[in-house]
C-alpha cells in the first residue's frame, strides 16, 4: 500500500485498527477456522466500539480482503474465502449501528470567521481550495512543477491523487483569484511546495517575537542562545498532510470562538461550527452546481460519474423553491 512515490498509503493504519479487534477476539484461532460467525462477532465487536456503519462495512471488508491475500498465496483454503463472502453488508435502518453524519459544505461565515485566526499559509490552503474545489491531499501536494501555466487559467496535475491506481488523470483548473493566492505564496524552488509548514513557523516565530511585552535584554538573548537546541528532534516538515492541515483549521476555530467568548461573555456569542478541509471541496461543488448546473460540478470536482457529485454538491433548495413558486 505504496504510492508511486513510494510514501504509504493510509490503509497500513486502518488495517492495524482493524485486525486489532480480530487478534482480541480470535487471535489463537487457526486461520481455516475464521468463520461467518465469527466475522460477524468481530463485527458486533466493532459496533460496540461506536463506529459507524459505513466505516463497520469497510474494516469488514478489509478483514475479507485479507483473508483473499491468503487464499492467493495458499495460506488457508478457498472455503474459507467463500464463506466470509456469505456475510452481508450492514444496512441502514436494518442495524444498531450509528448512521454516519452527512459531510455538508462549510458555511462560508464559519470560513470568514476562521481566517483571521489562521496564518498567511493555512489561511492560502483554504482560499485555494475553496477557489478550486482540490481535495485536501491535493492543496498540501501542490508544486510550481505539477502546474501548466501557460495559458490564463492554469492547469494543476496533481502527481498523486485518488484514483490514480485506477488509470485516472486528475486536472484541476486555477483560475486568477487562486492565482493571486498562489503568486503571493510562490516557493524559491519549482519543486518546492506553496504551502510550507517551514514557513508558518518561521512567521509564527516572528509575530511571537514581535509582540513580546519585556525588552530583550543582553544577557536574555545569550542565555536563550546556550540553551537553545542546536538540532531539535522535531523539525517542520517539507508540506502539510491532510492530517496537520485539519489541526490547523480546527485550532483556528477554537481560537475563534475563545475569542467571541472573551468579547462577548460566556453564551453570549454565535459559536463558529468546527469544520474541516474536506468541506471546503462540498462547498464549492454546491456554488459551482447552483451556478452552472451538476455537469460542471462534476467536471470541476474530478468526478467520472454524476451520482458521485450528488454527494459533494449539495441540491440548491433556492431553485427548488422557485419551482415549487411558480407551478407548485
């Protein structure tokens, strides 16, 4: 579970969560006799946990995924492949399972509220991705290099992507207000990437030393200097993951709402919602369908099929009320 670059993938993780509930309950059962009903214990085991019923539905899969590897390297006998295969998916409504919560798009004063409380570098992400409708993974990944900008909108190939092991081509449109965006957070190098934790740091270092109250004395910045670590441990990393990336956002909203809260008083402030990156994507699939219809929403998000884009792109109730207006 390698990219082409070689850095893994996210599966390794959710495998290791997976086949952990598998070893608590069956870890010195012999392999041939891993049964249906068994997979259906582990899976019990998993609701208990409070996963949603999607998410139970995928680490079941993975366990059956597992166990085909086996077959093909003759491990265990194909039997036992077979009758995993005779348990059913969860179905909704049909299951104490928790329904997973829908992914709606980020209201846009949640994303007005937040910025302010975001460096210049994070706040770049989510304007870019809000422009241009990138998946998360895409905006962190994003390089000069990977950008065709000989024309007036630019054209970004992502190196990486979702359904790049499938034989997809993902290309992504920038148009001149992402532009801006970018220019403003250009690196040196081509290969370098535009949004660069180093960067962050390095400013967030600065205002911090800006906006200290006590003078900086001799003997302060010689003893800062001794004690300071020639080769710290942890080192800002060359881009932003999908995971650091959210931490960031949802720092920013908690800093937000401490905010109103210090202004306001306590229960006397509208709370800003936490939101992630991911809602950035929904919510400019739902401004481009309401602008210019599900086609182009489906082509602006990177989506093979349109029932794919009924997920991202929010159905405009506005539209709907016209209709139900004028003939309802």
């Amino acid at each position: 579970y390698r990219r082409a670059d070689g850095t893994p993938t996210n599966e390794l993780p959710q495998f290791r969560q997976t086949f952990r509930l598998v070893r608590e309950l069956y870890g010195h059962t012999p392999a041939h006799e891993f049964g249906p009903l068994a997979l259906k214990a582990v899976r019990q085991k998993m609701i208990e946990a409070g996963w949603n019923r999607k998410l139970v539905n995928q680490r079941v899969g993975r366990v059956r995924r597992a166990f085909r590897w086996a077959v093909e390297n003759e491990l265990v006998p194909p039997a036992v492949l077979q009758a995993l295969k005779a348990v059913a998916g969860l179905q909704a409504g049909r299951t104490s399972a928790r329904e997973p919560a829908p992914v709606l798009p980020v209201a846009d004063a949640d994303v007005r509220a937040t910025l302010p409380f975001l460096g210049s570098v994070v706040r770049g992400m989510v304007e870019v991705q809000l422009l241009t409708g990138m998946r998360p993974g895409e905006v962190c990944r994003l390089r000069p290099c990977d950008i065709d900008a000989t024309g007036d909108v630019w054209v970004y190939r992502p190196g990486q992507h979702k359904t790049r092991h499938r034989g997809k081509e993902r290309v992504v449109a920038i148009g001149p207000r992402a532009r801006v965006v970018l220019d403003h957070l250009a690196p040196a190098e081509r290969t370098g990437h535009y949004f660069d934790p180093r960067r962050a740091v390095a400013e967030f270092r600065a205002a911090r030393a800006a906006g200290r109250k006590t003078p900086r004395y001799a003997s302060h910045m010689a003893r800062n200097a001794a004690v300071r670590v020639a080769n710290p441990k942890r080192e800002p990393a060359e881009r932003y993951t999908v995971s650091s990336y959210g931490h960031a956002v949802a720092r920013a909203v908690e800093r937000a709402n401490r905010r109103r809260e210090h202004l306001a008083g306590a229960g006397n402030y509208d709370l800003v919602s936490h939101w992630h990156p991911n809602q950035l994507r929904h919510a400019h699939g739902t401004e481009v369908r309401r602008r210019f219809g599900l086609e182009a929403a489906q082509v602006a998000l990177g989506h093979e099929r349109a029932d794919v884009t009924q997920v991202y792109a929010e159905k405009n109730l506005a539209l709907a009320a016209k209709v139900a207006a004028e003939i309802g």
